[in-house]
C-alpha cells in the first residue's frame, strides 16, 4: 500500500507543476503528454489489476517463446527440440526478470495414476533444471509439479505425444514491477529530490531485481 500510494504522490506532484502556468484550454505538447498519460495507466493497470497483469506477461511470454515440451513415450530427457523451446524461454524470462514461473507435468493416458503422477513430476523438473541451468535463477520458479494424466490436450487412452508435456506459464510478478522499474523505493527518491529542489529527470535507475 505504502509503495502504491507514493508512486500516486510522484504522479500528483508533477501534475501540480505541470499545469501551473497553463491556460483552460490549453493542450501543449499533446503528444508529450499523452506519453505520460498512457505510461501512469500502465502503472495503474500494473498495481490495480494483477491478474490482468499476469494475462498480459502469459500472452507476451507465449509469443516469444513456446511454453510446451514435449517427452518420448515413458521418458522425461529433453530432446534437442525440447531444449531449443526451452532456450528460447531463457531468453524471454532473462529480459523479465522480475516474472516467477511454474513448471508442469503431464503424461498420456497410459499406465496407472500413481505412475503417471510420479512421471509428470519427473518431466517438469527435467525442464526446471534446464532453465536453471540456463540462467534463471531457482527462486522465479514457485512452482513444479505433475498434474499426470488429468489433464489430457488430446482426449484419448492411447500413446499421444502432444499429451506428454511440460508447460511454463507466468504466475506471479515482483511487487515492484510495472514494466519501467518504477516501484516505490526509486519513486519516493524522485519525490525527495523533487522537494529539495533537484532535478528528478536525470536519475537513471536499473529494472534488474536479480542476478543470475
């Protein structure tokens, strides 16, 4: 809440100053502030809807990078394929840092419950430890697990590759993160500096949260 509310302040404050010598009326620099206009929603969309938030960061990672691994029959090694979309998650989750993730286990339909559980669990971690291996670091994964056989992608009780999977998916987002790096911490800077008098438009802080 603190972190919502200062970032709100900021916001506020460079209003005020802004508009202090306009006009009623007056629209100058329409394209500069529709910048700002579009980057504040951003933010608001960021801290107001996460789950929006989390629907947008799904769609992006989808489009980079495939999210689904695909496993032989009975096995959980990754092949070259696996390993090529797995690579390119890399690539995705290393541009953003503040995302966590899941990892998740599927099997067909063949052999028992039990088994397949153990299986899918398996499978997801071959694929965790992959991108750990890559670079992501182990804390962004909050989740790896097997939903073995319940989940099936084709319904069917015989051998389906496109069943035995694992499958990334965004399910969270550092508190911080809004897309720029203006979390509450660099905000309350600004405003500091702002009441002292300095000039808060040439601070440059880095959106890195981690290091791998």
């Amino acid at each position: 809440m603190q972190r919502i509310s200062t970032s709100l302040l900021v916001v506020a404050a460079f209003g005020v100053a802004g508009c202090a010598n306009q006009i009623a009326g007056d629209s100058p620099n329409q394209g500069v502030y529709g910048l700002a206009a579009a980057h504040n929603e951003r933010v608001q969309i960021a801290y107001g809807d996460p789950v929006e938030r989390l629907r947008a960061l799904n769609a992006a990672f989808k489009a980079a990078a495939p999210d689904t691994v695909t496993f032989e029959f009975d096995q959980s090694g990754l092949d070259q394929t696996a390993r090529s979309a797995l690579d390119q998650q890399v690539a995705w989750l290393k541009a953003n840092r503040s995302v966590r993730i899941a990892v998740i286990g599927h099997t067909d339909l063949v052999g028992g419950e039990g088994y397949n559980n153990r299986l899918g669990k398996r499978r997801a971690q071959a694929a965790a430890n992959y991108l750990v291996s890559k670079g992501v670091a182990r804390k962004r994964i909050d989740v790896v697990e097997s939903r073995g056989e319940r989940e099936p992608v084709i319904e069917t009780a015989e051998r389906e590759r496109r069943n035995r999977r694992s499958v990334t998916e965004v399910v969270g987002f550092d508190f911080s993160f809004v897309g720029t790096g203006l979390d509450g911490e660099y905000a309350q800077r600004v405003y500091d500096r702002y009441q002292a008098g300095g000039n808060v438009t040439t601070e440059t802080e880095s959106t890195d949260v981690e290091s791998n």
